[in-house]
C-alpha cells in the first residue's frame, strides 16, 4: 500500500496528538478552583466538542476498515502494526 492510504490515519494521529497537548498545556497549572472556572466556562460547548471527537473516531475507524480491505491478503500482517498505531 502507498502512502495515501496511510495519510488519513496519520493525520488523525497528529490531529489527536495536537489535541491532547493543546488540552494539557491549558489546564496543566490549574488548581481545583480554576478547574471548575474552566469546566463551567467550556459547559456549552461540550456537546460540540463531543460530536467531533465521535464523529473523528468513526472517521478513524473508517479509514482502518478501508486500510484493511485494500491490502492484500498475504500483506495484511504486515498492514496491521501500522494500523494500530
């Protein structure tokens, strides 16, 4: 399999990488108190954030599912350890 068919996955990867850093660098200092600030002032958009991240993760699952079925049978062992990462 080219590299094209790899490209979803790894962008999804840095998209997640990006993500959870980007999520720990803002909240990382935080105490209880500026926890809760934070978590009250993030409340209405939680619903939008959660609709992307499943909308992503079936995205990703996807692209596994297409990952698979474009290798070739003798190959697929050799496709999956990329996959799972």
């Amino acid at each position: 399999l080219g590299f094209r068919w790899f490209s979803p996955l790894i962008g999804w990867d840095v998209l997640a990488a990006t993500y959870m850093a980007w999520t720990w660098a803002v909240i990382w200092s935080y105490d209880p108190a500026q926890t809760a600030s934070h978590a009250e002032f993030e409340g209405p958009g939680r619903q939008t954030v959660f609709a992307l991240i499943l909308g992503g993760a079936l995205a990703s699952l996807v692209g596994v599912g297409v990952l698979l079925a474009k290798a070739r049978p003798d190959h697929v062992t050799s496709v999956a350890p990329s996959v799972a990462v």
